[in-house]
C-alpha cells in the first residue's frame, strides 16, 4: 500500500504538540552569531580600558616580588589579589556572552519551557541510533554546514592578516602598549567581520531550520480527518445531532431539555419543560413545550434524563399559552411556578437524605467486619 504523501498544512493542535515537546525551529548557529556580536559591542564600547586595566593590574601582580622567586604563600596572596579584580574587568564581556546567546534563543522559541523535553531519552546512548543519526540527511545536512562555517571563519582571519601583515611584522620591535592595541585591533576587526559572516550564516541557517520544521509537521489527509474526529467528532455524527437539534427545535423543543428542573403536564395533553438557575437567570425559562404527540415525546425525554414530572392541568395551560419557548415565566405566574419549584426542591432533598441514610449503615457495617 503506498503511502499517502503530507500535503495539508499542520492544525493547531499538532503545532501545540509539538511546541510541548519542545520541537521548534530554531539555529544554534544564530544564537552563537548574536551572542559573538554582542561581545564585540561591549568591547568596543569598553575594550580599551578593560586592557589598560589587565595591564595595570598585571604590572602591579609582577611589582609584588620583583625578585622573580615566589613561595605558595606568595602565590596565594597574588591569586587573592588578581581573581576579584580580573573577574571584575571580564565580567561585562562574560554577562554579554551569557545575554548574546540566551536571549535570542528565547527570542527565536518564543519563551519556549517545555519539561517533557528535559526527561532522559536513553535511545541517544544507543549507539545504533547515534550511527543512523549520522549517516542521515539531517545529520549530512549538519556536517556540511559545519564545515561550510568553520571554512568561511578561516577565510576571513586570513584575510584579515594577510591585510594587516605589515602591522604582524612590525610587532617585534614594538613595546608593550602599542603592541597590545595592535593585537586589539586586529582582534576586533576579525571578531566584526566573522560577525557579518555568522550573522548571514545564522540567519540562512535558521530558515532552513524553519523550512525543515513546517515540513515535518505537516500532515496527510487521513491524518487531518482522524485529528477532526477526535477534537470535534465523527463528521457524520456531528451531522445527525444538528438534523436531530433542528428536529426538536421545530417540534417545540430547545437543546437546553436534558437540563430541565420540572416538566408540568395536563396530564398527557399538554407538556411544559423549565428550567431555572439563579445565578444566570431572573426566572424560570420555558425549554420545551408542546401538545399531544409533542406533549408525550417531552414527557418521554424527561423520564430518560431523570426529570421531575408533575400534573397541573391549569399552571400547564398557562404556561402553554402565555409563555413562547425560550421566554422566561411572567411575573403573574411567578406564585404558582415557585410552588412547583418547592415541592421539586422538597422532593429531591428527600431523595438525597434517603440515599445518605442508606449509604451510612452499610458503610458502618463494613467498618465492623473489617
């Protein structure tokens, strides 16, 4: 049997699944452009006095014991003495790192936090399934852009210095400062350079990588059809409820029957269902009236859902003929309706206090065996 190819476009609820397990597009590759760039903004903005401060403090590590010899003590009290201010100077570099790279990644999975894709998939450790992953498009796929990336980052270091050879060669007979500022310089121009390049990379990188998504989520045919039939039911079936809705509504009968608290009947000519909340409605509501054949297939629905049928030959004309379905009860018929209501309410606490008192002793016996 041939395979029926993914044509349609994802629903919804397949993207949702997919977002929870934390399967989103998204390129590692941007993130770590974004990140390096940020790092050469804040030494750009900050570079030249994070050196002349690592010079200083390397100056005055070394003034420390000019001699040239150091026992552990010594050694000691220079680490106490260079750590702090060392992790002071590289922290803005650090913290741009650490910003640089996880911003864009929540940027790009939209604050994605999906646990069940944290739970230990032990099919990684399989190295059968590891081989496979290599040897897959997907994984050829990863292995040529990796090389493609590392080749272009080394084209461009080398064009940065063969650019600058003059400046390489004049480095030996340079002093310290200008020495360091030459390497900063360079250093900055190539950090800049390969940052256009992984950018551009990133970017072409992640679309792929959304292509690659919006591709593995779509879906056959049959796929979208089942997804339907378990969100909003069999097609079919849906079709029948609604002919069987427009049937009892034609007929007299709203959907809201099943919920009726009391049906009022004269006795089998006539039949009115109501229904009351007090938190939704200011009276009763007429669900369901009608006569004859329509009068006994309410008394008939209202024995199938358990519903409370009473006869009151004049509260029932009434109802019938002053009370269009869907409308609540008037206020001239509020007396006679609360009377029903009341004995409905009467009658169903008994019902429950006979159910509780039935319940206790068999639960007390068990006890007692027990």
């Amino acid at each position: 049997m041939a395979t029926e190819e993914r044509t349609e476009q994802p629903t919804e609820r397949k993207r949702r699944k997919a977002r929870e397990k934390g399967q989103v597009a998204h390129s590692v590759d941007l993130s770590r452009a974004l990140g390096l760039l940020a790092i050469y903004l804040v030494w750009r903005l900050a570079g030249h006095s994070i050196a002349d401060d690592l010079l200083n403090l390397l100056g005055s590590a070394f003034s420390l014991n000019p001699e040239g010899e150091a026992n552990p003590q010594q050694v000691m009290t220079l680490y106490r003495h260079l750590l702090p201010a060392l992790a002071a100077m590289l922290g803005p570099l650090m913290l741009a790192a650490l910003l640089g790279s996880v911003l864009p990644s929540l940027g790009q999975t939209r604050l994605l936090f999906a646990p069940s894709a944290l739970q230990p998939d032990w099919n990684r450790l399989n190295p059968g399934s590891g081989f496979k992953r290599l040897i897959s498009w997907r994984g050829a796929v990863a292995t040529l852009k990796g090389i493609i990336k590392v080749g272009v980052i080394l084209g461009v270091c080398a064009w940065v210095l063969r650019a600058r050879a003059d400046v390489l060669v004049g480095m030996g007979a340079m002093e310290l400062g200008p020495m360091t500022a030459a390497v900063v310089s360079i250093a900055g121009e190539m950090i800049l350079k390969s940052c256009a390049v992984l950018l551009i990379l990133g970017a072409a990188d992640y679309a792929y990588e959304w292509w690659e998504h919006e591709k593995s989520l779509r879906m056959t045919r049959y796929e979208v059809r089942r997804e339907l039939r378990e969100t909003e039911g069999d097609p079919q079936v849906r079709a029948r409820r609604r002919q069987l809705a427009r049937g009892l509504l034609e007929q007299g009968i709203l959907p809201e029957m099943p919920s009726a608290d009391v049906v009022v009947t004269n006795p089998t000519h006539i039949a009115v269902a109501l229904r009351y909340d007090a938190n939704e409605m200011p009276a009763p509501r007429v669900v369901a009236k009608g006569q004859r054949a329509i009068a006994r297939r309410i008394i008939e629905l209202a024995r199938t859902y358990g519903i409370p049928v009473t006869q009151n030959p004049p509260v029932a004309r009434s109802l019938f003929e002053q009370v269009a379905i869907g409308s609540f009860v008037p206020e001239a018929l509020y007396q006679v309706v609360a009377e029903i209501f009341a004995v409905v309410y009467r009658r169903r606490r008994e019902r429950l206090l006979r159910s509780r008192q039935r319940v206790a002793p068999a639960q007390g016996g068990e006890g007692f065996a027990a």
